[in-house]
C-alpha cells in the first residue's frame, strides 16, 4: 500500500515531485509509526465491517482501529467479539490488500483471547490499541500484546491511549507521565505509536469544543498536550510517534464536490472556489487543528468519518519548500553546523538548530510523498476525495 496509491498513477506522477513509499504491514517499525495517517475508527458491531474495510482501502485509508471499547455499548461486547473474527475470517478469504488492521480493547484478557479466536485470519492484524493507559493498567496489557505475538508467532503492535484522569489533573500528571514513559521505554519495540483521547480529557470537566475551536484552544486540553510532548515527543532518540487527537464533526458531504473535481485532478482554477466551499462546511477548524497538530510535534490523527481522511492525508505531504530546506540542512558538508539562506530565499536555515526538523520531515516525505512546487493542499484535497 502506499498514501494516494488510490489515485491513477499519471495524476499522482502529476501532483509529486517524490511519491509516496510503498509498505506494508511488514515494514519497519520507523517507517509504518509515520506511515499511520489518518486513522479511522469503527465500531466492532458493524454487520458489514469487512466490506467497510475493503472500501475504506480503496479510498485512500491506510489504517484502521475496529472498537470494542468506548465506541459500543457495555452489553454488546460479546457480540461485538464474535462479529470480529466472523468479519476477519470473511476478509481472509476474500485474499483482498487491507489497510494496517488494530483492534480497541477494553481489558487485557481480551487481547490474547481474540488473536486465538482469529486463527488463520491473525495474517490481518497488525495490532491492539489499549485504552486509559497507565503505568498500572499498561503493564498487564504490553504483556498481553507479547504473549499474543508469541501465541501466533507474528509481529504485533500496540498503540496506548493516553487519557486518563491522573494525565489530565494537574497534581497527579507529572507522576503519571513518568509512569508512561517507564512502561513504554521498556516495551519500546513493540509501541507503534501513542495516541491522544482528547475527549475523555474534555469529559472529566464537562467540556466539548465547538466545530470552529480546536484542541488546543481548550487551554486545559491544550496543556495536557504540551506536556505529553514535552515528555514522550521528544526528538532526541528517546521520544514516540504522538499522533493527533479526533475531531468529532462531520458535516461536510463529500457529494457536494464530486462534479467539481471529476473535471480535472488540478481543478481547471477552482482551487479558490473549492477552498471557499470547504471552509463554509465546517472542515476550516479540522484543517486549523491538522496544522497545530504539526506544529505541536504531532503526526497522523484519530478519525471517526471517512470525510476526515483526505484533509489528514493532503496536509500531511511535504511541500517542495519544507523538502528543499530539509535537504539543504543535512548536506553531509553541513555536518560542522553554520547557517545559510534557503533556496526559496525567504527564510533562515540554521544547520544545528534544525536538523531535528529536518529528519522529521524527510521522514514524512518517504511516507507521505513531496509535492510539486506548484502542488498545494487543495489540489492534494482533491485528488485524494476524487473517484
């Protein structure tokens, strides 16, 4: 798979000046944590959960978490399971590519029991997200994952939820950071990638953002954010792929632009126009929030619509302009430090300071893709959205 393979090869070839990487649920762990994108969410109770796959894949999802936690009601849990590996069976044998495939529990026990439950059909799973993670609840669930990875002898992830109540209140989130970072440092292999659950943080105090606020305008929310970054984000070796808290609107009807973009995958000029429409429908806080996650140290996002995967992915490529400096400051005569203008001439490039960035963000062209320097996001946007 790769991000965009979705699109006809001439229009991507079109719209990159480097495509996106290939990969698969085999890749290397660096590569597949960057790859993730936009993740998107469905409950485990869905009766067509394979054909929901199936189609997702083919318009441009990379990765998936199918729920059986917050997203389901306590009394279908059961039935929820044996849907589960009813659906995974049924996509085994349509022998049809799926995205990277991870399954929300709710309690350690469930991970092994479901990978046993699975048989054959585990080829699809690429791993667990584990709820509320703590240092207390995170241990019993990392060694679940391995006694799973041990039981069907393939690579499997996991993914913790950061949003518990002792992250969020103050007095107790130092303590319980540290907690994290001791559990996931010692389970670092296995640990694909953290993941933010912004709106159980907004719950402990009755909080819901409205569609034109992003997280980071919760100020609460926002800290909480900050601190997790501070502690597990950080670019020394040491820090994990933090990937962007969900967006809970979904107003937007992608049907509204569909004639627009059959016309031509560069718009014919409408860029404007479309830009104009998006922001009127409610994506402009979605689009707003992609852009702080990025600035915040954050990558990929939690989706709970379809709508939200192409904005995710779109403004996620590396511009011409971020991949021209990014080159510039690793140029193996750089290595003694210094600073010089950028190609573009509009901006300071300065080796020392950031040469973090610039790693960051070669990384996400391998997975992502490098635009053309006369490609933006709404061209991206609509390729990505076009049939």
């Amino acid at each position: 798979m790769r991000h965009f393979g979705h699109i006809a090869p001439a229009v991507r070839e079109g719209l990159f000046f480097q495509e996106p990487c290939e990969f698969d649920a085999d890749s290397p762990a660096r590569v597949l944590s960057a790859a993730l994108g936009a993740t998107l969410y469905s409950p485990a109770t869905r009766p067509g959960l394979a054909d929901d796959v199936i189609k997702q894949a083919g318009r441009g999802v990379v990765s998936m978490v199918l729920c059986l936690e917050d997203s389901i009601d306590d009394s279908e849990v059961v039935g929820a399971e044996e849907n589960l590996v009813r659906q995974f069976a049924e996509l085994d044998a349509r022998s049809v590519e799926v995205p990277l495939l991870f399954i929300r529990v709710r309690e350690p026990g469930q991970v092994v029991d479901l990978v046993e439950r699975l048989g054959s059909a585990v080829r699809l799973l690429s791993g667990f997200v584990l709820p509320k993670f703590t240092e207390e609840r995170g241990v019993p669930f990392m060694e679940a994952v391995a006694e799973a990875e041990k039981a069907c002898g393939r690579r499997l992830f996991a993914m913790p939820v950061l949003e518990s109540p002792e992250l969020l209140h103050l007095e107790t989130r130092g303590e319980a950071l540290q907690g994290i970072a001791r559990t996931v440092d010692k389970y670092r292999e296995r640990v694909l990638a953290l993941r933010l659950g912004v709106t159980d943080f907004c719950s402990a105090y009755g909080l819901r953002r409205a569609p034109d606020m992003t997280a980071y305008d919760v100020r609460i929310v926002g800290a909480v954010i900050a601190d997790v970054v501070n502690v597990l984000g950080r670019a020394d070796g040491t820090g994990f792929t933090i990937t962007g808290p969900v967006w809970e609107y979904f107003r937007l009807q992608e049907r509204m632009f569909k004639p627009q973009l059959r016309r031509s995958p560069f718009l014919e000029g409408r860029a404007e126009e479309l830009r104009t429409a998006l922001i009127e429908h409610d994506l402009d806080g979605l689009l707003r929030e992609i852009e702080l996650d990025r600035a915040n140290g954050l990558l990929g996002k939690t989706c709970i619509h379809p709508s939200h995967v192409a904005p995710v992915h779109a403004l996620s490529v590396v511009s011409h302009e971020e991949f021209s400096d990014a080159q510039d400051i690793l140029r193996p005569e750089r290595g003694g430090g210094g600073v010089m203008r950028s190609a573009y001439t509009n901006k300071m490039n300065e080796v020392k300071p950031h040469r973090a960035w610039a790693e960051r963000t070669l990384q996400r062209a391998e997975v992502f893709g490098v635009a053309r320097a006369d490609v933006g996001f709404v061209e991206l946007l609509a390729a990505g959205l076009a049939e």
